[in-house]
C-alpha cells in the first residue's frame, strides 16, 4: 500500500522537499524524499507509521531519520536490499515527485527555522 493513500500523507506533504542529486555517473539525476522541520507531534506520528513494504510486504517505517528525515517505501537495506531495488520502489518514489511537481507549498516560518 503506498503512503499516498493513508490519511497522514495530506499532512506530511506539506513538509516534503525533493532533493535531486547524481551519483556514480548516472545519467538521470536521482532523487531523495525528505522532510523539512515539522511540528513534533506530526513528526512522532510519522514515525510510528507502519506500512506494507512495496516491494515484500513485510510491515515497514516509511519514514526514517538519519542525518535528515526522509521516505522510503521499502525493507530498511540492513534487512533486506533487495527490495530497495524493486521497481515498485521506484515507481512510488517517481509517483510522489509526479505529485510534488504540481503542488507549490509556500514554507512556513517553523519550517524555515524560524523561531516565532
């Protein structure tokens, strides 16, 4: 099941930043899907999403931190690399860029690391 379909992604989306970058010589950029600072308690309930990988199915956190906090649809790589490289993955990722693509958020102060 993808993230788009549950309640919470109307509410996270706002806090979604594409971040293009390339690597190893690839032709397409590839991309990332991150957050910007959101208020806690959404940040917590991001968190606590559970989801079907979309490549195994295996219950998964779709949304992660590590120096940022970002999306992925698949296994933590850890467990299972595999699925990290499925084409389902990678047909959700370019979903959710198709979606962001149209949609302008203008960022709110906190998300700029304002202090109001």
């Amino acid at each position: 099941m993808s993230i788009r379909n549950e309640p919470i992604w109307k509410e996270l989306k706002r806090y979604l930043v594409i971040e293009i970058y390339s690597r190893d010589g690839i032709e397409r950029p590839r991309f990332r899907i991150v957050f910007r600072p959101m208020p806690q308690e959404l940040l917590q309930r991001a968190f606590a999403l559970t989801i079907p990988c979309l490549a195994c199915g295996d219950p998964i956190h779709p949304i992660r931190e590590t120096f940022k906090v970002y999306f992925a649809g698949s296994c933590p790589l850890d467990t299972k690399i595999a699925c990290s490289r499925s084409d389902k993955i990678s047909d959700e990722y370019q979903a959710i860029k198709d979606e962001m693509d149209g949609c302008e958020f203008e960022p709110m102060p906190e998300q700029m690391g304002f202090d109001l």
